[in-house]
C-alpha cells in the first residue's frame, strides 16, 4: 500500500526490485526478502519488522541506501550488503545481522547482542545474532555494539579507532583515571564516555570501540577527546 510517501509491505518477495524509493516512511510486516535490489533508497524512517513476527532479509542489496531506523523493529538481515550507505539512528534492539557488508558512514546507531526483557518475550529470543559482519571500510560516527556484542567476531575498520578487548579491566582504570583530572568541560565529556561504557560491561559488552569519527569537530578547550582517550588506554593497559 502506497500512500503520503508511505510504503507497507508484506509476505514473500524473491528477486524483487525497490530501487529508487523515495519515502517518508516504510514498513515490513511479516516479510521475507531474498535477493531483492534495494539500492539507492532513500527512506527517512523504516520499520524492517513491525509486529510479532521476524521478518528476513537474505542476501538483499543495500548499496548506495539512505536510511533512518529510530524503530527499525524485529528483523534479521543475512548475507545482506549495506556498501557506500550512510545509516543514521538505527536503534536495533530485535535486530540480527548475519554475514552482513558494510561501508559509508553509520551515524548515532545502537546494534545490540541482547534483547532487553521487555521486548525478549515479542522476540521470541533473548539474543540478537551478531556474527561475522564486515565493519572495515565504515565510517562509524556515534555507534555503539552493545549486551554482549563479540567484536573479535567481526571486522572492524581498522584506523581512527580505539578497540579495547578487555574491557572491564581498562574501561574502570581509564575512568579513575580521568576523574582524577581537574573540573573542566573536557574533562566531563571523557568521564561520560567512559561512564557509558562503564554501564555497558554491567550489561555484558566486555569489547569496547571508541572511534575518532564520533568526535571529530569536537574539541573542548583544545582537547580532542578521541586522542585523550586513546592516551588513557594506553596508560591503563601497562
């Protein structure tokens, strides 16, 4: 159903084309996707799976996409490409990426290893599955991999980041640390990334990435905080 820059769909869709979309809004619902050619889209904010039941994409093209996703729903993505995409705000908590490309630049997303209990009984799953997925010519600017999320599993890009393996040993020695420091604005937004992250090992997330694109334009009195936390970690893991 198409109506207002809306798109619905539902039910099986094999070697479909949706190239070219251009919405304000698009939804699954109990959808299954294999091999169909989203690229190019433009969709401001998409739900992948509303309701009750998965909806599957099993190795769909999203290249050259523009996607916002504040709700993107229960979905899994397989064997999916996702190269040369700008991504933003996709807050997947019932989301799974299997085998999954990406390049571009993903922008103030949440991918999550664990369904937070609220949602797990809707999921039917207490996990997210989070495997294999090729991060190493992304931009990530503001994304987090969160509830127990394996790092060593995928792969990262590998300059301009930061990636801490253990976690809950250097993340509190890099916050003590950094309280230590004299009040300042800059000294306030190290101590909150590192406050958040602190949270995240209680929630079982013992891989860390800090990425210098989360920063980037962002020096507070002349501190550039992706260095600053760089120089901490190194500190903390002597």
């Amino acid at each position: 159903m198409v109506s207002d820059r809306s798109l619905t769909v539902k039910g099986v869709h094999v070697g479909e084309s949706f190239v070219g979309l251009d919405l304000d809004y698009f939804t699954v619902v109990a959808g299954r996707f294999e091999r169909c050619d989203f690229e190019g889209v433009k969709i401001k904010d998409a739900c992948f799976g509303e309701g009750v039941e998965v909806s599957e994409y099993v190795d769909c093209s999203f290249d050259g996409a523009r996607i916002g996703a504040i709700s993107p729903g229960l979905a899994r993505f397989e064997r999916c490409t996702f190269r040369n995409t700008r991504l933003v705000k996709w807050l997947c908590k019932s989301v799974e990426f299997v085998d999954c490309v990406f390049s571009g630049r993903i922008t103030e997303t949440n991918f999550t290893g664990t369904v937070p209990p609220m949602l797990a009984q809707l999921a039917g799953r207490t996990a997210n599955r989070f495997e294999r997925n090729d991060f190493s010519d992304a931009v990530l600017a503001g994304v987090s991999f969160r509830r127990g999320i394996d790092l060593l599993d995928q792969r990262l890009p590998t300059s301009d980041v930061l990636f801490i393996e253990n976690g809950d040993v250097v993340i509190p020695k890099m916050l003590d640390r950094a309280t230590a420091w004299p009040e300042s604005r800059a000294r306030s937004k190290v101590v909150a990334a590192l406050e958040v992250q602190s949270d995240e090992l209680a929630n079982g997330q013992r891989h860390v990435l800090f990425t210098a694109a989360t920063w980037e334009g962002k020096a507070y009195a002349g501190l550039d905080v992706y260095d600053k936390l760089v120089e901490l970690a190194s500190l903390a893991s002597r």
